[in-house]
C-alpha cells in the first residue's frame, strides 16, 4: 500500500517503471494475480520490454486463467532473451 502511494508521487517515468514492476511482483508474492498485471502492464517499457517482467506478466496471466495471452507473453519475452530460465520453465508450465 505504501508503495502505490509513492508511485502516485513520482513525477521520474523511469522510477515509476522500475517501482511499478517490484509491484508487480510483490503483488504476484502475494497470490493477487489481478493485481500483478495491472501493475505489470504499467512498467513494462512499450518498445523494449525487459523479459524478468513479461515472466512476472506471464505467470499472473496463467494463474489468472488468461492461457493465451500468457503463451503470447512467454513468446514475446523468449524472443528477447531464448535462454530465459524463468521463461523456459513457465512455457514447459503452461504447455507452449
């Protein structure tokens, strides 16, 4: 809670991507799934997208029963980084 009000203070985009995504995955900690995407999708930078967030993306959209869009998700993040360990193992997990 404290952390979503300090994001709503920052005027610095960069730092509202970066606490956006601890969010993220604090949110996802948590087993608030719902929660962890909106706060994903806030962080993640449109053009280059860093693959630890579309993994935290991914599996809050599998839990979510959103299986689709996490596959779509996982493909993006492995087409950025093939060798993603987390990546790997949650395509092996939702059966890509």
């Amino acid at each position: 809670d404290a952390l979503v009000k300090y994001v709503s203070l920052i005027d610095d985009d960069s730092q509202k991507h970066v606490l956006s995504g601890r969010i993220a995955e604090l949110s996802l900690r948590m087993s608030d799934p719902a929660a962890a995407v909106v706060w994903a999708r806030r962080a993640l930078d449109p053009v280059h997208p860093e693959p630890p967030l579309l993994e935290v993306l991914a599996d809050a959209q599998f839990r979510l029963g959103q299986v689709d869009a996490a596959r779509a998700t996982v493909a993006d993040g492995l087409t950025r980084d093939p060798k993603n360990r987390a990546l790997l193992q949650l395509r092996r997990k939702i059966g890509v």
